[in-house]
C-alpha cells in the first residue's frame, strides 16, 4: 500500500490556478442563439469528423437503450442501424434525423432482445454529401435480469473543464479511459464531480456557458469508454446544482446536464427515481444499483452566512438526500429481491474527516457513517442486507468496512489533489489515480482496485445476500 501523498509526477496546480485555469476557459464562450451555447464551445475546436461528440450510451434497458450524439458545424442528416452480434445485415431504425449545425441526434432504440450484444452504426449525411457514409461505430449490451456474470467499471472525479487540453490531469483521465475500456465492461458508473468551472462550486449560475463546456470537454473524452459502454451518473459538488443555489440556477444547469449526460428518470427503470434524471435506481444481473443525490437536497438553514464559499453547509447535520429521494430509498431497498445490492453517492450524508473544515466538507467515507443522516442510510443499508456503498470526493482509494458494509471509494480519474490522512482521516488508503472494476458472478462479486499503470492495488470480495 502506497502511503499519503501525491504519486503522479505532474505537480499539483493550486486552488488559485485552478480558479484561474478555469475562469479562462469559461472565458472563451460567448452568447449565441443556441439553447445551451454549444456553438461557441465547438468553434473553438477543430474537428473533421460528421460528428463533433462521438455516440453516448445511457438508459438501456431489456428492450431498448439510448444513444446520442453531437453534429459538427454544418446542417446533416442521420440515420443509426443495429445489429445483433455475428449477424449479417444491419437494420436500420427510424427515419432520418435532420438537425442543424451543433445540435443533437438523440435515438430511442426499441424492440431490442434482453441480455443481448449489439453492434451500431451511426451514417450521417451532408448539406453537399448525396448518400450516407459510416460516422461512428461502437457496441452495446442490453440489461441482464437473474443470476449472471459480467463486469462494470467505476470511475469518479476527473472535473473535467477544469483543466486546459493536454495537461497531466487531463492526460491522467486520458490514461484511465483507456485502460477502463479494455475492461470490456458492460456499463460504467461515475461517482461525481465529472465536471466543475468557475465558480461551479461557489456561486449560482447565471448562464450556462460554463456548464456546456465542461460537459463537451467530458464528453469528449469519455467518448472511447461510453461508445461501447453505458453511462450512468451522480451529482458531485462541483456540477453547479449545490442546493445552496437558488432553484432557477439548479435546473438551468440540471438542463444541460440532462441533455449532454441523459441518465435514467422516474420511468425508465421499475425502481423509479426522480423526474430530473438526479436519483434513480436499476438492476442488472442480480444485484441493485441506488444511484443518490447528496448535493441538491442539502440546502443550509443560513446560505448567506456558509464559513466560506466552497461549503455547501452550515453544520454536518444539514447534509441530506431530502425526505423524498429518503423515502424512496426505503421503498427501494424495502422491495430489492436482488441478492447483491449497491448504494453509490458522491459523498456520505454526513462528515468525520481528519479537520473540521473537511468533516463539514463531508470527508471522510465509513468513519462519518455514524454522522448526520448517513446514519438513517447507513441502517437502512444494515436493515436491508446492502454490501457495498461506493463514494467518490476524497480522490484516493479507500475499502473501509462497518457493519459488513464496505464503504469503496475508487481513487480519482483525473483530479490531481490527493487528500492526505490529516485530511480525509483514513488509516489506510492509496493514492494512485485509476479506477475501479467491478466482477460479478452469481457466486460473488469483487470489487478490484486498478492504478494509473494498469496495475492491481487491492480487491475484496461480497457474498450474495
């Protein structure tokens, strides 16, 4: 085990370079006629391709899964085709969709088999093209129902758009993408703080320019990952919908993030979840994915006197899901029948870090189990046999056990501040960079830490409930 400390050689910029590294980005943006600025974003670019952003996978299901994808800068047509694996002929779904310059196709496929792998293809064709030709390509599985073995891969906190193309951290993320794909996993969960700018933290929005760049810029480089592989997401502190903020900022960033990282909403799964796409829940196997939300529903008692303006709140105890998104998950852990189940959050609804002001920043994992409202969750999760809950914010790996509930974090995948234990409190940690890959059988599922280098750190196991 790796001790304390900051392993990657690229130095670590500081707080004010990354404010500044930031802002100069968001600088770069300026108002158009797009709903979500996408167009000064991608002018600044340079792309050859049809597309300007690659396929994203998101909302499979049984019987259908979603797929979209950004057009370059001229006005297009595209048609997607699917076939199931080895077979011949492609067929193609839909009519063609005609969108302007910088806008989205967005496909619904239908009338999938369950369990099933499939090829797509996306064809795209010009103002001056006369047929369709091949943009991208890629694959995908359907949902899994019962007892069934495959992998999944988790990753969090690259915070994307805060740093300038081609520097460490970005190259980091780069690395971890890579090595994430060649997992061959059959989706991906992100643990939160997959973007930040300027003043996503500090301040409500008052437009959504930053938002749209830092989403582009993730998109764009979890293309090689989410082409082939579904992408499910959870809000982290730095995405701009801090309930510290006023409701109108929340859903003018909630918007951009719904329509660049479309999750799951209150229908897509039987599980249910929330109607701005923020908590959910999905099956795949035999084991139960709780996707939550800490973020949105903890608005402090008194917002204009927060210590400073990176907290979120006044006291550990204003940490919550909200008694909605609470009861929910009673529900839904109350009706699981999957023998594996999985609560996954950015950061614990409470706080015990090595100081005070990252114990009020909700650090710290399975020490602050017995803090706040992470104590109602972590019973809930003791009540209804729950085995794992994965968190992200702490930027280190971390498998701490309480009560037979291992709370894993796993690493960072692109943030360069590696918390120390005089930070974070933790005993035992790694501070490599990397991710995490998920092996599930029906006889267990292991839990498998992976550094920068390819190399494994750690792993545990669970038993079937």
């Amino acid at each position: 085990m790796a001790g304390p400390g900051n392993q990657n050689s690229q130095r670590k910029p500081t707080r004010r370079e990354f404010i500044r590294a930031s802002a100069a980005i968001t600088a770069t943006l300026a108002a158009t006629n797009s709903p979500f600025g996408i167009k000064a974003y991608a002018a600044a670019e340079l792309s050859h391709s049809p597309l300007f952003l690659p396929p994203f996978l998101s909302r499979p299901t049984e019987r259908s899964i979603f797929i979209s994808a950004l057009n370059n800068n001229q006005p297009s047509e595209a048609v997607i085709e699917v076939r199931k694996e080895n077979a011949t002929d492609w067929e193609r779904r839909g009519p063609a969709q005609k969108v302007p310059e910088y806008a989205f196709f967005n496909w619904d496929v239908p009338n999938l088999s369950p369990a099933a792998r499939y090829e797509y293809r996306v064809l795209v064709k010009r103002a001056s093209d006369e047929t369709f030709a091949s943009a991208s390509n890629g694959s995908f599985r359907t949902q899994r129902k019962g007892p069934a073995s495959y992998k999944a891969v988790l990753i969090t906190d690259p915070h994307t758009g805060t740093f300038a193309e081609t520097t460490g951290p970005v190259q980091t993320l780069d690395k971890v993408i890579r090595n994430a794909s060649q997992e061959n996993a059959e989706f991906v969960l992100a643990l939160g703080d997959n973007v930040a700018w300027a003043g996503s933290r500090e301040y409500a929005q008052t437009n959504s320019r930053g938002a749209v760049s830092a989403y582009a810029l993730y998109r764009k480089h979890i293309g090689p990952l989410t082409q082939n592989c579904p992408h499910f997401g959870i809000i982290g502190n730095w995405a701009g919908e801090s309930g510290k903020f006023p409701e109108a900022s929340i859903r003018m960033i909630s918007g951009v993030r719904q329509t660049f990282l479309p999750n799951p909403n209150h229908e897509t799964y039987p599980q249910g979840g929330s109607e701005r796409e923020d908590y959910y829940a999905f099956s795949w196997g035999d084991v139960l994915y709780v996707m939550l939300n800490v973020q949105t529903y903890s608005k402090p008692s008194k917002p204009d006197q927060l210590p400073s303006l990176m907290a979120d709140v006044n006291t550990i105890d204003e940490w919550t899901i909200g008694e909605a998104q609470m009861k929910w998950l009673e529900k839904t852990l109350q009706h699981a029948t999957e023998r594996f189940r999985f609560v996954c959050m950015h950061h614990p609804a409470g706080g015990n870090a090595g100081d005070v002001p990252n114990t009020l920043y909700g650090r710290g994992g399975a020490r602050a189990c017995n803090t706040g409202e992470q104590v109602r969750i972590h019973n809930l999760m003791k009540k209804h046999k729950v085995q794992i809950f994965f968190y992200g914010h702490d930027h280190v790996f971390v498998d701490d056990i309480v009560d037979g509930i291992h709370y894993a974090l796993p690493g960072s995948c692109g943030a360069p501040w590696k918390f120390t234990k005089e930070e974070t409190g933790y005993e035992r940690f790694w501070p490599d960079s990397g991710h995490a890959r998920l092996d599930v059988t029906p006889e267990k599922a292991t839990v498998t830490f992976i550094n920068l280098e390819g190399k494994e750190i750690h792993n545990f196991s669970v038993l079937p409930a």
